[in-house]
C-alpha cells in the first residue's frame, strides 16, 4: 500500500524543495531590483513596460510570488535585459571568496628568517592541496645574511613600501613602491640589499599543479 505524504507533515524533499524556490525567488527578485535601480527606473515605470502592477513588481523584488516565465519575460524586456541577467545569482557556489582582515593573517617561520622579517599568510585554507600561497612580508631591520630560496611555481612581488634590491639567479633589480617583479621559483632568488626600510610587499606563489599543505 502506498503512502501518500501528509501535507500536515512535509516530507525533507518536499521541505528541501520549497527552500531552494523560496532561494530562486529571491535571487530573482534582487536581481530585478539591482536592474531597476541601475537604470534608474521606478516600480512604476518597469511594471507599465511589463503590462503588470506595481504592487506586482514590488512583491517579485522582494521574493514574496513565484513570477511565472512569461511575466518574468516581459519584466526582463521592460528592464532592457534578458532573462538569463534574473537568473545569474542563483545556484552559485558558497564559499568562493575568502575575506583576510587587515593584521589577521596567519604567521609563517620561513627557514632563514631573520630579526624583523616577517612572513604572515593571507591567502585561505584551500584543502590537502593548494593552488597558491600568498604572503604579506614586512621588513623592519637590516640584516647583514639576508635568506635566498628556491620553490616550485611562479613567484610575484608587488612592493607596497621601502625600496630593495631584489636578486633573481643571476639578474638583479631594483624594487621600489608600485614595483611588480614576477619570476620562476625554481631560480634561487632572495633579497640583495634593502635600502629603504620598512619594506613591505606582498608575495603570490602560483603552482603548476596543487601541492600538498604543510604545516
């Protein structure tokens, strides 16, 4: 004997589907606000190109009606849009982005690291592996054994302050604020002379293929 679903006691499907049309809706309904206010149009003036009320238009923006296709169609015309630009926001991957506060990154020890050089990691937890390492360095004292080194990846330097001069094998260069240096990290590479201090730039490793996380 089949069960039929008590509609007094929703099913984790039927509770799951309801969730992601209330999503849908109002992804749709910011993204016909965000037009609207872009072009600088009022409720009024779309739902009348739209052959629908405000009142109408107002609950599509705040996600309060499931808005059949063809409405949807028409308010996408009256916005001068398409209906693929209502849709864009809907259905995309959480955690895309990855938000490092001003003095919040993560501390590393380098081998070689000297008095006044620190190394603070700004780049996020990407798993086993990752992709790419990304560090803010600050230098404040001279040293007279400054460290060379030498990593798998692409190594790119974007000085933000102080001037240095920077080795990469057998090439030297001049780094100073707004300076980007990139280079292979297999090459040993390191600081020359620091000249200006403090130095600080910011420092992005991007691997051929994912590495594994280290402590």
């Amino acid at each position: 004997m089949t069960t039929l679903p008590d509609p007094q006691h929703p099913t984790e499907s039927r509770e799951q589907a309801v969730a992601a049309a209330l999503s849908l809706e109002k992804c749709v309904g910011a993204a016909v606000r965000a037009l609207r206010l872009r072009h600088q149009l009022t409720l009024a003036q779309v739902a009348e190109g739209a052959g629908i009320s405000s009142g109408m238009l107002s609950k599509i923006e705040n996600g309060q009606i499931s808005a059949g296709m063809d409405t949807l169609s028409r308010v996408a015309r009256a916005l001068g849009s398409t209906m693929a630009m209502l849709f864009r926001t809907y259905d995309v991957p959480a955690g895309a982005a990855h938000l490092v506060k001003r003095g919040k990154g993560t501390p590393f020890l380098r081998q070689g690291v000297r008095p006044g050089h620190t190394f603070e990691f700004v780049s996020y937890g990407q798993g086993p592996t990752k992709s790419f390492d990304a560090f803010l360095v600050t230098i404040t004292e001279d040293s007279e054994d400054l460290p060379t080194v030498e990593h798998p990846g692409t190594e790119l330097i974007h000085v933000l302050e102080g001037v240095m001069e920077y080795r990469s094998g057998q090439s030297l260069y001049l780094l100073e604020p707004g300076d980007t240096l990139t280079l292979q990290g297999e090459v040993l590479h390191g600081f020359e002379r620091l000249i200006q201090l403090p130095i600080r730039f910011l420092c992005t490793i991007v691997y051929a293929s994912p590495v594994p996380v280290t402590d």
